[in-house]
C-alpha cells in the first residue's frame, strides 16, 4: 500500500530546526510503520538562504525567506516552529493555526505567556498544537504527565529544568569554581548565551514550570504567580556550607499542591545529598513527581541539545499523523483543567538556610535567637564559622524547622532591620 504524504512546513532551520529532517531521515523506516506516512519536510522558513543552502540540499528542502510560502502551501499540513522568542513566532503559529494547519514548536518562553490563548485558537480551529520539547528538551515528561499519569493525582512537581544553570552548580559544587568562573565555562561550551539573564534569573525554568503546572494542576498561571529567584552572584561560601551540612545546591522548579491552590516557585534550593535530583548532574535536566497513586517518579535526561529536542519534536509530529489517520485531530495536548488557585503566604510551608554576618560582639546570638522566637521559627542547626574576616565579622548559617513564607519573611525583616548583621543569603532546603 502507498503510505500517504505529510508535508511539513519548518519555521528556523538552527539548532533543533536542523534536527528535524535529520531524524525523520534517520528514524524513517521506524516513523513509517508506526505512522503509515511518508513525512518529511517540504519547505523550511530562513533569514537567509545561501547560510542554510548545504543543509537544504542535504535533505531535500525548499527554502524561502517568506512566510506566506508556508501558509498558503495547501500540501502543507504542519507547520513546526523552531525559531524562539515570542514575536514574529506567534504570529505566524496564528496565522497557521486559523489556516487549519496543525502545529509543534518548543517554544516555551511563547507558551508560559500566551499558551491559554493559543490552546483556544487550536481549539477553535479543530487543530493539533504540540510542545513536548518546550519543557526538558529530549525528556518525554509532558506526555507521561497527560497521559500515563492520567489516572494519577499529582502532588508535587520538582524540577531542574534549566541545563545552564546545573551545569555552572554542578562545577561551583565539585570543582570550587566561584560563580563567575563557572558562567565562563558554560558560555564558552555554548551552554550559556552571551546573555544569560533568562538562565540565571530563573525565568527559562519559570516558564517550564508553568507549562508544567498546567499539566500537573489544570492551572493556567503567569509569571506572576511564580515566585523567581536564580542563582546569579550565588557566593561559592553558601555551597561549600551547604555541602558540608550534607545538601547540595540546585536551581528547583517546584509546584506543590494544597488542597485546591497550588504555589509555585523557582530558587537556589538545598537538596540533600540523598535525594535523587541530587545526582542530576552538569546540563542534565530531571522532573521528580510525587503522586498519589504511583509515588515517586523521576525522569531524567538530556534538557537539550539537536538531536535530544529534535525527537521530541519529531514524537509530537508523528502524533499528528496518527490523529490525522485516525481521524482525531483537534483535542487538546492537555485536557486537564482545575480552577487557578494560589496558597496564600501563611500556608506555604519549608525548611529554610539563612547566612548572614554578626559583627564580633557580645550578645548577638541571643539577638538572633530573640528574633526567631520572635516569629515563632525554631531551628534544626547554627552554625558559626569560627575564622573571622578582615571586617571582624563571624559567618553564621542557620537551618530553621519547618514555617511559614509568612513567618519567613518577618524573620528576614527583622534581621535587616537589627544592628550588627548583615543577611546575605536565604534559600529554601527541600523537605527529606
Ligand atoms: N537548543 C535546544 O537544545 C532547545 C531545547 C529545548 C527547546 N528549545 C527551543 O527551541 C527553539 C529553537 O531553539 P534553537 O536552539 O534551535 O535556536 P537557534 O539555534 O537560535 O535557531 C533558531 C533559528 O530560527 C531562525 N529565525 C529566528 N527568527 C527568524 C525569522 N523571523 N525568520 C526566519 N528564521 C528565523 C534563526 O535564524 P538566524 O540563524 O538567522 O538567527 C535560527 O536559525 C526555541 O524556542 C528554544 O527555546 C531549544
């Protein structure tokens, strides 16, 4: 039997752009017989023709500079986004989507700010619209969230979902490299952009984490409701402190459950050394879900790179194909929706680290001890570094038990506002 066509329109042939006709080559025996189609990418949209020219050639590929050579092509009937950022990349998915074409992009800074409305306009035009690579790269995680644990009811998301930033910590936690050294390293492998802003500020992981808690929760949150902090300027003391109290550092994506709300956040965390998220390591990237029905499950794999992203973004069009057989197109990547809720303050509860400076005077721990109890926070550990600095101030680390956000943040208040010390840096521990 002849396998029918499937024509696909590429947006930006760059690094995972260039790695979708490479695996629909590779992989063609295999996408053939689960698909029944031939598909292969007919026309690939550039800034400029004659760089990608060799890469055309080497798989058949039309180029233009013009995106109407996408739209108006009726042969094509999916257009995959790779080009990033938010604008013309909207736009264009629009315009494909009200033309009935179906769509895949791993675009997440598009999705985490305009997902919901693009969700609508797939929906409103009986589309497919696909983004498994948007979040961890080659990790098939929103998949297993949507499908295999469909059946389950999710409590908690944690993630490393920023390859840039494991990959700097991993080296300021086994080398000692101070947190500048370590952003030179991850630029010069290319990890790291020459702007790395989005990576560091923890806004690439924010956006994966909204993605990850429409998938989770049903929730439909913004950036807004995210509570962001990155690792940028992370004093190399606060790791080697961490570790020698049994936690490394790591920049968690966390999303937690309570009751109908959830609160999710993004930060320097300390992970103890036992915990599986521990061992993800340099630009790997991991999501740990712990779940009613199957417990605890972690997924763990490459967060990027051509060929990782690039299967990815071939498994979604291979899903089209399917539905476009089956007659099934047009239902929603996710189905699952839930009222957006956010945990108020005062119910969002951890462990926390506090390092500060005490200036070298009588009675400064007691001060500290008051304004604890203050705010009713008790603590599992203090610990003062015994060597003083050339300012005669001594370092102290504190672990709290388990509070509020709320109670937290009187402490930090408090704190600044007494003589005599100096916070200088608050991270949440992760729960054993
Ligand atoms: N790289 C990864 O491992 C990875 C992992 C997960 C998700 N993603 C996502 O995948 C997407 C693509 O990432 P990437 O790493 O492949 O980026 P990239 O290497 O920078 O590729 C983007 C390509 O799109 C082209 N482009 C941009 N704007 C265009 C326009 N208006 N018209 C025509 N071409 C345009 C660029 O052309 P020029 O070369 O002329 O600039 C470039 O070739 C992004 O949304 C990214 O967040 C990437």
């Amino acid at each position: 039997m002849e396998e029918d066509k499937l024509k696909i329109g590429l947006l930006g042939l760059g690094v995972v752009g260039s790695g979708v006709p490479m695996i629909l080559k590779e992989h063609a025996e295999k996408i053939a017989q689960v698909t029944g189609m031939d598909i292969s990418v007919k026309t690939a949209l550039v800034r400029d023709e004659n760089e990608k020219a060799r890469q055309a050639e080497k798989f058949d590929i039309e180029l233009t500079t013009d995106i109407d050579d996408i739209l108006n092509d009726a042969e094509i009937q999916v257009v995959v986004e790779l080009m990033g950022k938010v604008e013309p990349a909207k736009t264009y998915i629009e315009e494909a989507l009200k033309r009935g074409k179906h769509v895949v992009t791993a675009n997440k800074d598009l999705l985490a700010q305009h997902g919901g409305k693009l969700v609508q306009l797939a929906q409103e035009n009986h589309c497919d619209l696909y983004y498994e690579a948007s979040v961890a790269g080659g990790i098939p995680i929103l998949r297993t969230i949507a499908n295999s644990l469909a059946a389950d009811n999710i409590n908690k998301i944690l993630g490393i979902v920023n390859g840039t930033t494991n990959y700097m910590l991993t080296k300021m936690v086994s080398e000692g490299l101070s947190y500048e050294t370590a952003l030179s390293q991850a630029q010069a492998l290319g990890f790291a952009e020459s702007d790395p802003t989005n990576d560091v500020d923890g806004i690439d992981a924010a956006y994966k984490m909204i993605i990850l808690s429409q998938f989770g929760f049903g929730m439909n949150i913004n950036l807004d409701m995210v509570t962001i902090k990155g690792i940028r300027g992370l004093p190399i003391e606060d790791v080697k402190m961490a570790a020698r109290l049994g936690y490394e550092i790591k920049l968690i994506g966390s999303a937690e459950k309570q009751g109908d709300s959830i609160y999710t956040e993004v930060g320097p965390m300390l992970v103890k050394r036992e915990h599986p998220l521990a061992a993800v390591r340099d630009e790997f990237n991991a999501v740990f879900i712990d779940s009613s029905g199957v417990g605890e499950s972690m997924y763990y794999g490459p967060g990027a790179g051509a060929k990782p992203t690039a299967t990815s973004v071939v498994s979604d069009i291979i899903t089209i194909a399917k539905n476009l057989r089956l007659g099934t197109t047009g239902h929603m990547f996710n189905s699952y929706k839930h009222k957006t809720k956010i945990t108020p303050d005062n119910q969002v509860m951890a462990k926390y680290y506090l390092s500060l400076e005490a200036a070298d005077q009588e009675g400064q721990f007691l001060k500290l001890a008051q304004i604890m109890t203050d705010a009713n926070v008790g603590f599992d550990q203090l610990v003062q570094n015994q060597e003083k600095n050339e300012s005669q101030t001594a370092r102290i680390v504190v672990i709290t038990h388990t509070v509020s956000k709320e109670q937290m943040a009187e402490v930090i208040k408090n704190i600044k506002a007494t003589s005599g010390f100096k916070l200088l840096n608050v991270m949440k521990v992760l729960g054993d």
